[in-house]
C-alpha cells in the first residue's frame, strides 16, 4: 500500500523526524485559506498522487503570492497527472500539499527498506539527493552508501555517525541524522512498512536537517494489524480493477496482454501465465480467486477480467482440493450466464470429481472449451485469442 506525501509526513511527525508545515486542500480556495494559515511569503504547492517525478510534470511548484497558490492548485486540481514513475497511468490530482517554501542549502538521500540481497533491512544514503537520485546511482555509484541492520542488535548510533560522516555533514547534523535514522528504524518496524524514502531530506540554510518530500510503502501482508495505516488508503490512486478486486478479496495484478486468467492458488497463478507465454500468448491478468472457488467469486473474477477491452479469451485453470470439481463446474457456468460473455472461455479442471465437473461443463450448451491439461488449455487459449 503506497500513501501520499502529507500522509507519510505526518507518519515522519509522530516519530520526531522534522517536516516542514503543511496543509492539504481540494480547492484553490482551500489552498488560498492554507498558505494564509501558515503565514509566511513563499510557499510550495505540491500535486498528491502515488508516483514520484511530479517536480518534472508539473506537479510541484514555488509561489511567492496568494495568487500564485491559487493559480497553481487551479491547475493541478481536477488533472490526470501522468510521471516518469506512473507506470503510464494518469493518476487524479483530488488533493494538493500546501507547505512553507524552505531555503534548501544542500539536498540529500535517504531511505529504509527490506534488501532482499542481504535479507535484511538496510539503510540507503547519499550526499546527492533530489529528483536526480536514479541518475546519481547510475553514473557515480560510489556516492551511495548502504548500512545493514542486524536484526537482533537494531540499529545502531554508531553506525549513523559513520553514514553522517560520509555524508560529509558536520558534527550537529551527524546528531541530527542519527536522530532521523532512529526514528525511521522505529517507524519502519512498528508499522510494518515495505520502503521509507526521503528524497529530499534536506539542508537548510540554517544549517538544520529536515524531511521535505517522503514516500512510504507498507506492507499488505500485516494491514490486519494497522487499521489505521488502512484507513488512509486512496483506491482513486490504484489501477480500477485492482481496487475492485481488493473489495471482493481477490488477488489481482493488471498485465498488458490478450488472455484473461482465472485461477485458484497463487502458484498455479504463475505456473498458468508461464505456460501461456510458452505458448506464444501473453496473459491479461494475474488473477488468484483462492481456495473456495463459489459462484459469487468467480462471477466476480469474470467481471474483473472483462474490465479490460484487452482480453480476447479466458483460460479458467481450477484444482479442485479444497471445493470439489463438479461445485466448480457449476459456479462457472452459471458465472458466464450471470455476466453474458461474448468471448471464448477455456477451462481446465483438475481434482476431486473431476469427470463430473467436465461433464457438466461439456452439456452446459454455453461456448466452454474444455482442455485435457495445462499445455493443452494455453494452446487452446492462444488459438481463442488469436481467431
């Protein structure tokens, strides 16, 4: 789950880590009322959406009147903003960040992560930091510096001071990083998070240390334990069908390709994607309905499918252990009478009642294909798509 800058700052807030203030609006006039309220001569007028680059898209800019708030959240407010970061999405600009204008003397990187290289988490860092930090990897990789945190020791102040000196901070912002660092560690680990970036965590002309843009990622595997983290997810910012698919418990990934995919178990999921591009087709989804495979699911794992003008077929791959074959057989059918499908569906059934679950399909009267295994159903899929 991704949030948003003001969303991650207050998050940074609650753990001592310095941001500058800030107020969020959904109008130009809300966003007039915000820099009025935080007093001041200059502000920044910051576009909310999932996706980094926003600085190159028009999504950040400097104003020094309440005329030029306005006009910046006129312009933002109400737009599809599209980022180098945005995997080709527009996503919808419903909130702008209103904050204070700070003097930047010096920007800097920083981040915390799960490194699945060291299976650990780790620190990130770098004495150049901003909208250039990929570039910055690229061509001098020698100014990034990582930290491994030992899971049973944490982190440690020490190793802050070494990553501070690096850095070539001063000994007051050496304390301050250390400061930062403790108190990302502590937030990392007590809300689960997946990635905390700081890009910039900035030098100020007052030579103060302080977290000007963040991004936080959690991790959607421990949601139970932090409703209040759930209670800030934007779904405006999430692919439709995902979000759809996230209502009805369903695990769904978006893909570019012709084939629709129905399956049950993640494993199978992939095995099944993998098969198709075997085949010379490329899957429109990953779609993993779960263990209990009942009509409601799998109409609503049709209409998932469907909602992509992409798809040409649906390959429908079911083991039946958990719900037996011929209850699955019946789900589907009555799953394509309920939606109305127009287009080729493919099915394999494998598991407990198997024979009766084909039977049932193959005196449906409805357009099922059925398929003896896995290469047979993606072959006949690919054919389907391609026809």
């Amino acid at each position: 789950m991704n949030f948003h800058e003001y969303q991650a700052k207050e998050l940074f807030a609650q753990y001592g880590i310095a941001v500058p203030p800030g107020k969020i609006a959904n109008s130009a006039d809300a966003a007039v009322d915000a820099a009025k309220a935080l007093g001041g001569t200059q502000w920044m007028v910051k576009a909310q959406i999932h996706a980094g680059g926003r600085g190159k898209s028009g999504g950040v800019k400097f104003c020094r009147s309440f005329d030029d708030v306005r006009a910046a959240a006129k312009g933002m407010l109400g737009t599809n903003m599209e980022t180098y970061q945005s995997a080709g999405r527009a996503l919808p600009v419903n909130l702008v960040l209103v904050t204070d204008a700070t003097n930047i003397a010096k920007e800097l990187y920083l981040s915390i992560l799960v490194d699945r290289d060291s299976k650990s988490v780790s620190f990130i860092a770098s004495k150049h930091g901003g909208v250039d930090i990929e570039q910055v990897a690229k061509e001098t990789p020698e100014d990034i510096h990582t930290i491994v945190i030992d899971f049973v020791e944490g982190l440690q102040p020490y190793q802050c001071r070494q990553l501070g000196f690096a850095m070539d901070l001063n000994g007051k912002q050496v304390n301050q990083l250390t400061k930062i660092m403790l108190g990302l560690y502590k937030l990392f680990n007590e809300q689960d998070l997946a990635l905390v970036e700081l890009n910039p965590l900035a030098i100020l002309e007052d030579g103060n240390l302080a977290a000007l843009d963040g991004k936080v990622n959690s991790d959607d595997n421990a949601e139970f334990r932090h409703p209040n983290l759930a209670a800030m997810r934007d779904l405006t910012q999430e692919d439709a069908a995902e979000a759809a698919a996230l209502l009805n418990n369903l695990n769904y990934v978006t893909m570019d390709g012709t084939i629709g995919c129905m399956v049950n178990g993640a494993g199978l999921a992939m095995a099944t994607m993998d098969v198709i591009k075997l085949a010379g087709g490329e899957p429109a989804n990953f779609l993993d309905v779960g263990g209990g495979a009942t009509k409601e699911r799998v109409t609503e794992a049709f209409k998932l499918i469907l909602s992509s003008d992409k798809v040409r077929c649906i390959l429908v791959n079911i083991f039946g252990g958990i719900v037996r074959c011929d209850l699955i057989a019946e789900g589907i059918i009555a799953a394509v009478k309920e939606v109305g499908l127009k287009i080729p569906v493919v099915v394999r059934l494998q598991g407990t009642n198997v024979d009766q679950g084909r039977e049932l399909l193959a005196n449906s009267g409805l357009a099922i294909t059925p398929a003896d295994d896995l290469n047979d159903a993606a072959q006949k899929a690919v054919a389907a798509a391609q026809g």
